[in-house]
C-alpha cells in the first residue's frame, strides 16, 4: 500500500487538492504509523483534538462492538434506549452537575446548530419572537455548516464565498494581550453590538471560554466574563459555550466553564466524548431553558440521524468510565502546567515565537515576525503550513492555522496531546516541538 496518496490518484474528494496525503494504517497510544511504516508522534489527539484517550485503548472498541451486536442503530424521534439514558444520566452526574438536560448529537457542528436553535426555541416559547441575533467573539470557529459558520466573523478565511448565505450575526474583537488586556475594550464593543441589534433582539452570546482552532489556548480575562454576566442579567440574552474541544476534560477540568467566573445558560461538548471512537456531542442545558420551553411549545423538533443511537451512547458512556477510573482529568490539571512551563522553557530563545499560552492539554503558540517579535508575519509565506510540514518529517503532529488575513491572529499552533501521555512521552513531544520551531526560524529568516 502507498505511504502517501495524491489527489489525482484517488476518488475520495480531499481537502487540499493539490497534497498528498500520508496514509495512516494503525495508531497505538500517542502514536501513528503510515503504510510505509513511518511513525508519528501524536501531538493533536489525531490532528482535532479529538483522541483524548489516545488510539487503540481495546476497552472503547469492545464497548461498541458489543453494543453493535444488540443494536447499533435506531432514530431517536421513535425510541430511547438504555445507552442513551444512562449517558445522559453520566454526563450530568460527572461532566456538568449544574446542568439539567443532556441533547445527545453526531458531532460538534450539529451540536453548535442545536445550541443557536434552542436558545431561539427558548426566547419564542417565552413570547419573544424577536430575539434572533447573536453576538460572538470574531476570532473563533464552532463548526462547518453555514449556519455555525455565521459564529465566526472570520469573513476572508472562513466565510468566502458563503457569506450571503449566513445570518447577520454581530461579531467582537477578541480581548487579547495584543488588542485588550484588561477586557474593557471588548465590553464596549458588546455595548456597541448590543445597541446596534437593539438588545431586545438578541438571542444569545455564543463563544469558546477557551479558544481552540482559530485562536489557541486562549480566554478572555475575568473582567470581561463579569461584564458579560452583567449584561446578560440587564438585557435578557442566553450565554451560550461552544466547548466541544474544551469539554470532557481538555483543560483540566470537566468544563472550561468550572474556572471561569460565569455559568452559562446552554454548553456544548463534542470530541472528547466519543474519544475518537464514535461521533459523538451534546447539547447541555441549564433548567430555565428546559422549563421554558416544556411549559411553551414542548417540543424542539431538530434531531440528525444519529443523535443519541444507541451504538455511540455506548461509546461515549465507556469514554466516560474510562476517564474516571483513570482520574484523568486530574492528571491533565496537575501535569498540564508544567507541560506549558517545558514549552515556553523550550521555546525562551526563539525570535519566532511570542505569546506561549493555554490551560490544561491546550496549548497555543503564537508565531511573529521575527525582525521586530510581535507583529504577524507576512501572510503570503503561510507559516502554520510550514509547521505542519516540518513536524511531520521530524515525526510529530501538531495542528497550525493561518488567519492573519482576518486581522485578529497570525500564524497559531495548537498542541492538544491525548490524556493518556505519558511524561516521557510529552516530553519528546516538546524537544520534537522545538526542534521544528528552530527549522521554521531558519526556513523563515531566509524568505524575509
């Protein structure tokens, strides 16, 4: 079998169509071999931060095989069944006490569309059906569909040529030590967003508390949190978190939510749950919502195919036993500050790198212009694609991206390891990690 499969040579429809894709056979632990028997240290939890436990753990597969073998499917619009009860039962008892009703979905991009359409649903069911707008931080992503694409207000990089087909939608700048330090500076463009919608017609704010794939690592500081709880108490808008990277114990702790000083009305989770095993996400609510809606309308008629089948149920209910029997999450949030103390260590002398920063296993690294440190660098040498080429010839893994076009964030790269490393493995993925950001410098300074 080919180690590496072009374009042109095949009838999968890529996502770059102009790369060849390596062609990866097996994964043990944190690692990636291809067909050709290269090995890949896994930095990204499989490139998406979705492999929290790592590959291969046989305990998940036997769940699911034995699950497949009484039912693996149903539509939910018919049915229940145990797996799903008792899922949701796990997610409230473990994940989220402080929630009320668990929504199960097929991935992060529905379950975001689930949050937007249920704090709607809970504003009409209330009698005001003029709420519809919402309002979110410009620099993120919270999934591919048109309408979890109208989150984002990254207008060149994300939403050419769809733009026309999105919500108008309200975005902030993010509160970054680069743009706003303190938070105020976002709060007064909430206050500007809110009078322009008029705040009697906004829904929600919907945002990451912890940034993932559009800006690493990152959260507002807590002066923007309270600020945003006292215009939610004012004006009467949900608080919605987008926490299907953070979720299920990222950043060391069940929830992002838990460290911040906020709770929010409505949280989605999504790829630590199925672990990389099933797809699989959820849609948390707070009581309020739920009541509302029971007492209006009762009914939320949005539902995908695979939303709570009993076969990722499964998984996702092993994922979670295997999580708390192992104390995972404590592991993350003991050993997750001294992973970002060996980074920043690694990376102290680098003209390349700025800001190291990020909770738990969520890492995020800034890249700058090496001839002054802090601004971005040019957008036409497409440093985050340098990255990732670079990490995988030296065998590591790591997920970059390149949104300087946007205006809020440069070159960013994300490390997201698997709960399951072990030191010395997450050690090697630091020295494999510096060993690229030299090569990059190197390969950068030339072209500049």
């Amino acid at each position: 079998m080919q180690g590496t499969v072009r374009a042109e040579e095949t009838n999968v429809f890529p996502r770059f169509l102009d790369l060849s894709y390596p062609n990866i056979e097996r994964g043990k632990g944190v690692w990636l071999e291809t067909t050709d028997g290269h090995r890949v240290l896994d930095a990204c939890s499989g490139g998406a931060m979705v492999a929290c436990l790592g590959h291969g753990v046989r305990e998940i597969a036997e769940a699911a095989a034995a699950q497949a073998e009484r039912i693996a499917y149903f539509y939910n619009h018919h049915f229940t069944s145990q797996p799903q009860e008792d899922l949701a039962d796990r997610v409230i008892e473990v994940v989220a006490p402080e929630m009320a009703r668990v929504k199960l979905a097929s991935g992060g991009s529905e379950a975001n569309e689930t949050a937007v359409r249920m704090a709607r649903t809970y504003h009409v069911d209330r009698g005001q059906r003029q709420r519809w707008r919402i309002i979110s931080p410009a620099q993120a992503y919270h999934g591919s569909t048109l309408g979890t694409l109208a989150l984002s207000g990254r207008r060149l990089s994300l939403q050419a040529p769809y733009a026309e087909y999105m919500p108008a939608y309200l975005h902030i700048a993010p509160s970054t030590p680069r743009f706003d330090a303190t938070g105020e500076s976002a709060l007064r463009e909430l206050d500007r967003a809110l009078e322009e919608a008029d705040p009697d017609t906004v829904s929600a704010f919907f945002c990451e508390p912890v940034s993932a794939a559009a800006l690493p690592g990152y959260s507002p500081p807590d002066r923007f949190w309270h600020g945003l709880a006292e215009r939610r108490e004012k004006y009467g808008f949900v608080v919605c978190f987008d926490e299907i990277v953070t979720g299920v114990g990222r950043v060391g702790s069940w929830l992002a939510a838990h460290q911040l000083p906020i709770e929010p009305d409505i949280v989605t989770i999504g790829k630590g749950l199925g672990a990389g095993y099933s797809p699989l996400a959820a849609v948390l609510c707070r009581e309020h919502i739920y009541d509302a809606i029971a007492e209006g309308s009762a009914e939320f008629d949005l539902g995908h195919t695979w939303d709570g089948a009993p076969l990722p149920s499964a998984v996702g209910l092993a994922v979670l036993d295997y999580i708390v029997r192992n104390k995972l999450v404590d592991r993350v949030r003991e050993r997750g500050p001294r992973l970002r103390e060996q980074l920043q260590d690694a990376l102290k002398g680098s003209r390349i790198v700025g800001e190291v920063r990020g909770r738990g296993y969520l890492l995020g690294v800034e890249l700058v212009d090496p001839r002054d440190g802090k601004s971005f660098l040019p957008h036409e040498l497409d440093v985050a694609t340098l990255v990732d080429d670079i990490a995988f010839e030296l065998g590591l893994l790591v997920s970059s991206t390149h949104s300087t076009r946007d205006g809020y964030a440069g070159d960013e790269v994300l490390l997201a390891p698997a709960y399951t490393s072990t030191d010395e493995e997450l050690d090697e993925m630091v020295e494999r990690f510096k060993a690229t950001v030299g090569a990059v410098e190197k390969a950068v300074s030339k072209k500049l």
